[in-house]
C-alpha cells in the first residue's frame, strides 16, 4: 500500500528524516521505534502532506504522493491522527465525529458514525457530551474514532498510548487490532514500544532519521539490543483514564 523511499525532511537546515525507506502492506499494522528526536513523527507529518519532504518519495499503491495536498491525501485514504489527541472541546463527542467526515459523501457519515458507536460504546455513552470534559483515554478514543469516519483505508497513530493509564493503554491497543481485522493497516508511532510490538506485524527502529533495524514484531520482541534499548525501561504514566 504505502512505500516510502529515501526520504529526507528537514528544518531550519536540521535534518530530521535522512534517507528513510520503509513499506506498509495491506492488511498490516508497522510501527515505528526510537527515542524522542528520532523522526518517527516527522515520517507520518511527512505522509500526510503536513511537511515537504526535501527529498525522496512518498507512494500510495504506487502513486507518487510526496507533494500532494492534505485534504487530497485523506480522500485517498490515508488518516492521520496526531499526537496529543486534538480534539474540538467545546463540541460534543457527536459533532466531533461529524467533521471527520467532512470530505464523505452525507448519506455515508450517519452509517460509519453508527459503526464507531459500536466500536466504540463509550462514545456512544457520551455522545451528547463536550469532548473538552472526556477523560484523556476517552479524547483518544474520540480521536481515533473521527479518523474512522473518514473511511481510512491505512490510518496513521502518533503515540495513541500516551499519558494514559494501563488499562486504558490496553484498550486503545485492542481497538487498533480490530481495526487491522477490518481491514485497515496502520502506521503507528509509539514510545510504548512492548505494547506496540504485541499488536504489530512489523518493527521498524529509527535513529537519527534512519531505519537501523527492522524485522517482525515477535523476532524484535526477543532481540536483545531492542529490548535493551526500548524494551527494558518503563513508561512513566499520568494515568488519564
């Protein structure tokens, strides 16, 4: 589905991506691995449209993407959802999940809304709620949920699992599981790297803007310079339910 081949992307002459190549197939959940600065985040902005690669390519089943807009990105099918969560406050959790589907056709927003309540019984709960008094487990599930209303087909997390409780941690991992057996792959960004490795088909580890080691999720859960270096220290939690 998505191909990325050296790619290079940089600011105020600091090169953040150098000569990144890496595949997302169909039907697969990747993530990404490495340490704050490592340019996890500045892989997905650089997907999505939101930064200008200053070389290299981006393609969606084979087009090239590198310098296509946001908004045309998205209708392809490539979501992203960024880190931090970005949810509208003073909106309910219903009007939230309205804009994501603000480049589908009308008569479709109203039936995958339907399929997010599902998926998502707690925002169904609240549906008529201010997004702003969600918990933060909540607000990602939000989050997540307004990406699905615009019907990705690859959707792309940055770090889904952050500030949140354990058990909250568990629930978001188990949603993107079951998206994948939806059929939609994803591009995940996530510092919780025990716990992205678990649902993940495949590990890509960047350092300094380079992918210095890949494999599957299972071979990089038992090799010992990943577990040494992502694997061996806990996550501090703020524990947002």
């Amino acid at each position: 589905m998505l191909e990325i081949t050296d790619l290079e992307v940089g600011y105020d002459g600091v090169r953040a991506v150098a000569g990144l190549s890496l595949v997302v197939r169909e039907g697969e959940i990747v993530t990404l691995l490495g340490g704050n600065g490592a340019g996890k985040t500045t892989t997905l902005l650089a997907v999505s449209g939101l930064v200008r690669p200053s070389a290299g390519t981006v393609r969606w089943h084979g087009l090239d993407i590198t310098r296509a807009r946001p908004k045309d990105i998205v209708a392809a099918g490539i979501v992203h959802v960024p880190e931090g969560r970005r949810v509208f406050s003073t909106m309910t959790v219903h009007e939230n999940l309205q804009l994501g589907g603000h480049l589908v056709a009308r008569n479709t927003v109203a039936e995958r809304i339907a399929h997010v309540y599902e998926l998502l019984p707690r925002l169904r709960e609240r549906r008529a709620q201010p997004a702003g008094t969600l918990s933060g487990g909540e607000q990602q599930l939000l989050a997540i949920g307004r990406a699905m209303v615009a019907g990705p087909k690859l959707l792309l997390l940055d770090e889904p699992s952050m500030g949140l409780a354990p058990i909250m941690v568990e629930l978001v991992m188990g949603i993107i599981g079951r998206l994948r057996a939806e059929g939609v792959s994803v591009l995940l960004v996530e510092q919780n790297a025990r716990a992205a490795l678990r649902i993940a088909d495949w590990g890509v580890v960047i350092e300094n803007g380079v992918a210095t080691t890949s494999g599957s999720a299972r071979d990089l859960l038992s090799d010992e310079a990943v577990v040494k270096a992502y694997l061996g220290r806990a996550r501090k939690s703020t524990r947002l339910a």
